[in-house]
C-alpha cells in the first residue's frame, strides 16, 4: 500500500523556517529567493510528471541549506553533501515513511549540477531540472553576473584562457559560469516539462551572451 502519510502544516512552516534561517547570511545568487523560485518550479514541472508532491516540497525546501558552507569554504564543501547531512536531523523526525526520508535525502544530494549523485527517484529528477533551470534563462543571466560581483569578478575577461581559470577569482566571469556550466544545463535536464522549459530559457541565454561579446568588443 502507498504510504500516504504526510508532515502536518504546523511542522511544515517550522520546517520552512529552518531552512530560510540559512539563508541568514547568505549572498543574493543563492539566497532564500533562489529556494522559493525552485519550489515554485518543482510544483509546476513536478504536477506535470505526477510525482510524489510532499517528499518533493520538502526537498525543495532543504535543497541548498549546505550553500552558506560551501561559500564560506570558497567550493572545497559541496554544499549538496552537506545539506543532505545538516537535514537528516530534521527529517528523521518527520511522520513519514524511512523511504521517504531516504528520498527526501536523496533528492538533496543529488541536485548539484557538478555533484558526484545523479537524481535517480521521479522526485530527485524533478528537483534536478529546477534547480538547473533557475541557472539559465533571463534569471539565470542575472544570477551569474551577480555571482561574479559577488566574489569579485570581472565584468569580462577576453585575455584569458577560461578552463584555465579558477572558480572563486577575478577570472570567475559571468561569461565563464556561461562556457564551462550554463551552455551545458539543457542537455542535462531529464524530465519532459523540464526539457521543454530548458529548450525556451537556453535560447535566450545564448543570444544575450551573443550580443554582450558583440557589445564588449564595441561591435554592437
């Protein structure tokens, strides 16, 4: 029989709080705003492929609460891996299955783009596509350049080789995010609504990115 038990709304909200306290002290290309734009795209692309809404929710919630971490640490903590372990306290308390905690786990662990977990469950897959597809598109633009303020980058750097560059520097463009990471997004998005989505958002990307080389170089 499905188990068809389900976390309180009580619980719920101090879950949320939980995890928006994380974001505390967090930089604005991963802040609590970024958890809220997931989850509303894990309801959307996860009522589409008909998953398991309540396991999906909570990860959503939890999905990034090992960010803060992995900034502090300038990415030598994978904040995936450490948020499924600052979770688990809080989920092995909920009124659910162990396989849905264990999902809910999952989920956490396998978002990350260059994680080492790939998104094996309906509902880790979902949570996969949206958090990929708050990095590209007009947001994602948006983010990437305010991730380079953020540790600061360059607003471009032509004279550099970009896989010789390094994450966390002054070479740690906007466009750089686009080469090494952004521009690869679309082909790793697993879910149909997901993909459908990804193909719109990717083409604006790359013809943003077009037009800011143009402009950068005074051609446009």
């Amino acid at each position: 029989m499905k188990d068809q038990s389900r976390v309180d709304q009580g619980r719920m909200e101090k879950l949320k709080e939980f995890a928006k306290s994380m974001f505390e002290s967090s930089r604005g290309s991963h802040n609590w705003e970024h958890t809220l734009r997931v989850c509303r795209l894990c309801e959307h692309i996860g009522t589409a492929e008909g998953v398991d809404m309540h396991v999906l929710r909570i990860a959503a919630y939890l999905h990034d609460i090992g960010r803060c971490r992995q900034d502090a640490s300038r990415g030598a903590i994978c904040h995936a891996k450490e948020g499924a372990r600052m979770a688990w306290p809080v989920i092995k308390k909920l009124d659910l299955s162990e396989e849905r905690k264990k999902n809910i786990i999952h989920c956490i662990r396998s978002h990350r783009f260059r994680g080492r977990h790939e998104p094996k469950t309906p509902e880790a897959k979902v949570l996969f596509d949206a958090d990929k597809l708050d990095a590209i598109g007009a947001v994602g633009v948006a983010r990437a350049f305010l991730f380079a303020g953020e540790v600061g980058a360059k607003l471009h750097n032509p004279d550099v080789v970009i896989e010789n560059t390094l994450p966390y520097s002054e070479d740690d463009t906007a466009f750089r995010e686009f080469k090494l990471k952004l521009v690869k997004i679309r082909d790793r998005i697993v879910t149909k609504e997901g993909k459908r989505l990804a193909g719109e958002r990717h083409k604006f990307m790359e013809d943003f990115f077009k037009q800011f080389i143009k402009e950068h170089e005074g051609r446009g």
